[in-house]
C-alpha cells in the first residue's frame, strides 16, 4: 500500500501524555459493515439480475472494468452514502470495495469516475426496458406464497437538477429546475416496483395508465386471483387512470381536491365538528360520502369527504373510490388510503437516505439509469430488513389483536419499544450505515483466506453478528425432506 501522505500531529488536551495520529500502512476499510449485503446478494441473485439486463457495446477483448464490477460498486456505494461517481474516484482502491465488485484487495484499482460515467452514459433504450422487468420479476420472487391481496402506492418527489440535463425545466411550485421520478411501492413488503422519470413539470399521471397495465398484466400471468388495490394522491385524480383501474379491476382510492361542489355536499358535516370542537375542544371529525360526478367522468364515482376542526383549524379532504364497504362505513376507506404514509416514508428513503435526487449526468437515459441503480439499493435493503428482523413481542390485549391490528396509542407505544429493541429490523438507511455499514476494519489477505478484523471494542458489534448469522442462516440452501 502507497501512503498518500506521511504525517503526524500530536494533540495536547490530554494532560498526563500527548495524543498522537499517524497513518499506518495496511489495507483498511470503513464500509465493512457492506459484506453481509453482500452475501445476501450472492443469495439472492439481485446485482446478477441487473445486470443481464444492460446491453454491453465493448469489445470484450479490451474490458478491463466489467459492468458486473460497476453495477455493484454503485448499487452498495449508495448503500454506503456514496452517491455520486465522483466517490468512486475515492474508493478505487479501498479493499473492501474490491471484494465486493469480485476482485481480490490486493488487485489493482476500480473503475474511475470517467469510467462510470461512460458506463451510465452508455444505457440503451432497450435496458431500460428490460430493467423493468427484472424490478417485476425480483417483486415476484420476493413472496414465498401466493398472495391474496396486493396494495401497490404510487407518488412522485421533486428532483433538483442543476446545470443542462436533459428535459429539466423550471417548477413553479418547487421554484427550481427538476425532475419529477415516479415511484409505485408495495405495501406488503416495502420494495420498489415500478419507478420512471419524467420531466420536470409533467403531471404527475402522465402515462402511468400505461404503467399500470403492464404492471397488472405481469402479476396476474403469475397470480391470476390476486387482488390489487391501488392507492394515490390528487396529482392522480385523472379520468385516465379511474378508467385503467375500473378497466383493470382494480380496487382503488384516489385523493380528490376539494371543488365548489364537494364543499357545498359537505358544509353540514363541517359545521357539526366545527360546534362540537367549541364544545369540547378536542380534534374531532365526522365523514359523509355520496356519489358524485365531474363534467370529465362517464359515470358517477362513490366520494367519502373528511371534515375535521383541531386547534390549528378545519380541514376538509375527499376521495373517489370502488373499495368495498366503503358506502357502508365511509371511514374505514378514508383510514385506509391515509396508510399510504407509509409509501411516502420510502419515497423519502429513496430520495434523501438513499440519494436519489442527485441525477447529475448530462443525458436523460443516463440519469434514468441513475433511478433503477438508486431503486435497487432501496430493494436490497427492503429484502434485508425482514430476515433480520427481531421485533419484541406484541403487547398484550383483551382481544389477542396482532401487532398489525394495534392502533392509537397502543400502536405508538409499540413501535416505540420496537425501535429500540430492533432498530434495524425497520430502520432507515442512516441506522444502517451508523449502527452496521459504516465500520472501520483491517483486511488481510493470505495463500488461504482473506481476514477483515473488527475493533472488539466497537458498540455496535452485536448488531454486525446478529445480521451476518441471520445472512449466513438464510444462504443456506433448504434441508431436503427425507418424507
């Protein structure tokens, strides 16, 4: 190893004995906490997968850096806070890197930022195409049974672009130049299924009618009875994606904006929360829902309005849905489409923990491309968090609800104690890189195995041996039946 520099600095604030720092010669590393992601990848296939979906124009004779190699240092660099190919510049010869894009700690440099660039510059058309399908194929491969019901969210984040990227443009509400990435999620498991890019003032549907067909035919070749419940905001609130839904047999609520029409239709329910808060001064709410039609639609939707007075105020919401029951008990729909909160937390893991509004390259494709790299890492960590996880027992209830059924305070107070027995089991990727993945550690490599050695004295080691046995317990292939 080449020192980049040789020095040493002495602190004085201890008094009995100076601190000194110095570099030491060695191979060392501060992301090992990355090797149980990848084991879990070799697992389960997932950069492989990525990869075979990219078209390679390189004569192979001269390729000295593979996409294989590049995919994964860029796929576990987000993971690791490295968002940027700029970073990579940094890790070519960190030796930690090197073993995870499949190169021994003592071979020679990774791909530089030029070559990345390049690299993500190079993405056709048909990639794109073909990363969509693999993103569905790893959603269906995720479930080990069939499943019954599917609750996909869909939403969109504000990308801040800066310089001349294609098809950015200036957004009046956001006040800058952007992107607009659009995001469908599930529910069920937190992954990324869908994601695309628009341009930085198209609406928000815009095409999505499009996506979502694909995305349902998909699933149903594979599950023909699934159930699929679609859940959006008001920038979803278009004919287009009503009749997709109604033409897909979807069970759907979508956010409405408040018209002249819906409040005129809901001024009663509002003037009795408004009284009954003066009377008690407590939050209170009361729903009223009725079939409505707008000059745009065909036929009638079935509406639920959601009106509320606190102390900051009233607040009148609406939804369009088909959901069963909900002309029975209006509120029920409405609770249930508010549980797409959940979606928006990993929209924002994606865009601010995993840093995926730094599309920086100059071209379109490039900076979708930059998208699925982002997106991937969110799934692997989505896949991560279920086999490590160790949640406390539910608290006990006269009714033996389980802990999905909790609710108010109960609810709170549960996933209270659970962050703090099982900070990973749902942690954002800022827990992971501060209590796993950002560890210093020193390799070693010998005539028989490559050794990375872990400060004992570190808080946090329970953690990095609780993930690695779950890993290495989950790599193993199944035991078979002898019956």
């Amino acid at each position: 190893m080449i020192l980049q520099s040789v020095f040493q600095v002495s602190f004085g604030f201890f008094d009995s004995k100076p601190v000194v720092v110095e570099p030491q010669e060695g191979q060392f590393t501060t992301d090992a906490g990355l090797l149980p992601f990848r084991q879990f990848d070799e697992r389960l296939g997932f950069t492989q997968q990525f990869v075979t979906a990219l078209s390679d124009p390189r004569d192979p004779a001269a390729i000295t850096h593979s996409f294989t190699e590049m995919v994964r240092v860029r796929i576990f660099g987000i993971l690791a806070d490295y968002a940027d190919q700029n970073d990579h510049d940094l890790l070519r010869t960190d030796p930690l890197f090197k073993l995870l894009a499949g190169r021994s700690p003592d071979d020679g440099p990774l791909a530089s930022q030029p070559t990345l660039s390049r690299f993500e510059n190079a993405i056709d058309i048909p990639s794109l195409w073909r990363l969509r399908d693999v993103f569905i194929d790893q959603f269906i491969a995720s479930f080990t049974e069939t499943p019954l019901h599917l609750t996909f969210d869909v939403d969109t984040f504000d990308d801040p672009t800066h310089g001349q990227q294609q098809l950015t443009f200036f957004h009046g509400f956001y006040d800058q130049y952007q992107y607009l990435p659009r995001v469908i999620t599930c529910a069920q498991n937190d992954m990324v299924v869908m994601v695309s890019l628009l341009f930085g003032v198209a609406p928000p549907f815009l095409g999505f009618d499009r996506d979502l067909e694909y995305l349902v035919n998909r699933l149903r070749a594979v599950w023909p009875d699934v159930q699929i419940e679609l859940r959006a905001d008001s920038g979803f609130a278009s004919p287009e994606v009503y009749d997709a839904c109604e033409r897909l047999r979807l069970i759907y609520t979508i956010g409405l904006g408040m018209n002249a029409v819906l409040k005129r239709r809901s001024e009663a329910i509002l003037a009795q929360v408004v009284a009954e808060y003066e009377r008690t001064k407590e939050l209170q709410r009361q729903f009223t829902a009725f079939w409505y039609q707008a000059d745009s639609w065909p036929h009638e939707r079935f509406v639920v309005v959601k009106a509320e007075a606190n102390p900051q105020g009233t607040n009148r919401r609406a939804v369009v849905t088909n959901r069963p029951g909900a002309q029975v008990i209006p509120s029920a729909a409405y609770d249930d489409y508010t549980e797409r909160g959940e979606s928006e937390n990993r929209n924002k893991e994606l865009k601010n923990g995993l840093q995926a509004d730094r599309l920086s390259d100059h071209r379109y494709l490039a900076n979708f491309f930059r998208l699925y790299l982002h997106s991937a890492a969110a799934n692997l960590l989505a896949r991560m968090r279920p086999v490590i996880a160790d949640p406390p027992p539910p608290p006990s209830t006269t009714d033996d609800r389980p802990r999905e059924a909790l609710s108010g305070k109960q609810r709170r107070d549960y996933f209270n104690l659970r962050r703090q027995r099982d900070p990973l089991g749902e942690g954002h990727p800022c827990t992971w890189r501060t209590r796993l993945i950002k560890v210093a550690a020193e390799i070693t490599v010998s005539a028989r195995r490559i050794v990375v050695r872990l400060a004992g004295s570190w808080p946090y080691l329970h953690h990095y041996q609780h993930v690695a046995q779950r890993v290495l317990a989950f790599c193993q292939p199944p035991v078979a039946s002898t019956g």
